[in-house]
C-alpha cells in the first residue's frame, strides 16, 4: 500500500534518494535500500575466514547470513562479487542516512512527524537528530508523536537537488586530503561516516569516489576501539 505523502514533503525514501544522488552521482542506483545490514567486506573477511575456531565451540567463522530468497544472485559468501555489490550498496545508504541526520541537525533541512489518527503535522525539532536512536528513527521512517505514546511517519519537507555534477577530487589533491584529515582526527574522534562528511566539506568543490576514500583512510587508519558506524 502506497504511503501518503502529504503537499510539500518528501518520504523518508525519496529524501535519502535524492541525498544519495547528491553525494554519489552516478554510482547510486536507487537500490541501496534492499542491501542488507550487517555485511563485511572483502579485506574484514579476507582477514577473519582463517582463523582457527573459538576454543570448545567446534566451529569455525560463521558466514554471514545468505541473502533472501527472492533477492536475484542469492548469496552469503563475501568473497563473491555480487555480495560485495550488496555490501558497497548498504555503505552507500548508511552514509546517506548519516548526511541526511546531520543536515536536519543542523537545520539545513527540515522534518515532520505526520499523526496517522489526527492528520496533523509535527515539526521535528533539531534535538531529536542528537538522540541516540536517531539513526534507526531515520532507518525506520518512523518517530514519536509529541504528547503521545504512539509513533507517526516521518517527512523531510521538499529540497532542491544539485543541479551541476562536480568533477572528480584530482588524484593530486589526494595527499592534501590525508594530511586535512591527519590534522582533523588528531584533536577529535570521528567514525569513518563523519570523516567522508568532513572531507566532502573540505573538498566542496570535488566529488570524492569511494576508492579514494578508501585510499585515504588506508592511510588515516582508525585507531583501535574507536567505532567505524556511527549508528554504534
């Protein structure tokens, strides 16, 4: 059944849409939102499936759990191509969502929680996008009505996309953006999410691909016990 969308707003969906496109172009495929969570990557696994089983347990590294059934190219090992694809597709929407949180954080773009029972629209204020449920709130299109115990629909009123696609970060620029975020992680802790927005600010004139990101943080490791995700 098709959600309501009422005049002037945006699904929680077509928002992280148009978020995505924006911050990937080309690479965004509309899709990212059936990838599943909890997937590795290819170094994670690469770097795990030979370790010897958990003392007493009898069993080796457990592979993650296959795709669904109706899902075309059903797999659950990661060393195959198409997992892979899944696994970018679901970096791809978190990093979405992430920018999205904070751009309604930071009042760039606004939210609402539409009342099912009552049809009244409730603006969302900035301090929800700091709670620590944020992300799922995000995840799920779904946030509490205020003064009630129920939840309504979350909408993010219309927003303009960008129109001019921006040139690739130049591989000469790659440098300078290690020796920015070397600079930047030295005084704060930043998940990986928040050190691509950090980057994409710094270069705002450049689109950044995620081999280059990953180029950089291969060279900007993060430290251990530090979180990767910043829905952690």
């Amino acid at each position: 059944m098709p959600v309501f969308v009422p005049s002037g707003y945006l699904s929680m969906r077509d928002a992280l849409d148009r978020v995505g496109r924006n911050l990937f172009e080309a690479a965004w495929t509309g899709e990212e939102h059936r990838a599943r969570r909890g997937l590795i990557s290819e170094v994670e696994w690469l770097s795990i499936k030979d370790l010897p089983p958990a003392r007493g347990s009898g069993a080796g590294v457990e592979t993650p759990p296959s795709m669904k059934p109706s899902t075309p190219r059903s797999t659950g090992d990661p060393s195959d191509p198409s997992y892979q694809e899944e696994y970018q597709a679901r970096e791809r929407y978190v990093d979405a969502q992430g920018r999205l949180r904070r751009m309604l954080e930071a009042g760039e773009l606004e939210a609402a929680i539409l009342d099912p029972w009552t049809g009244k629209l409730h603006q969302a204020s900035a301090s929800l996008w700091r709670q620590h449920n944020a992300d799922r709130m995000i995840e799920k299109a779904q946030a509490p009505i205020p003064g009630s115990l129920n939840t309504g629909q979350l909408l993010i009123k219309q927003f303009a996309e960008a129109n001019e696609p921006k040139k690739p970060l130049p591989q000469a620029k790659i440098q300078e953006a290690i020796e920015a975020l070397k600079q930047k992680t030295a005084t704060e802790s930043l998940t990986r999410p928040q050190q691509k927005d950090f980057l994409r600010k710094t270069f705002a004139g450049y689109r950044l691909t995620e081999r280059q990101f990953n180029k950089i943080f291969r060279a900007v490791p993060v430290p251990t016990g530090r979180p990767r995700k910043s829905d952690k």
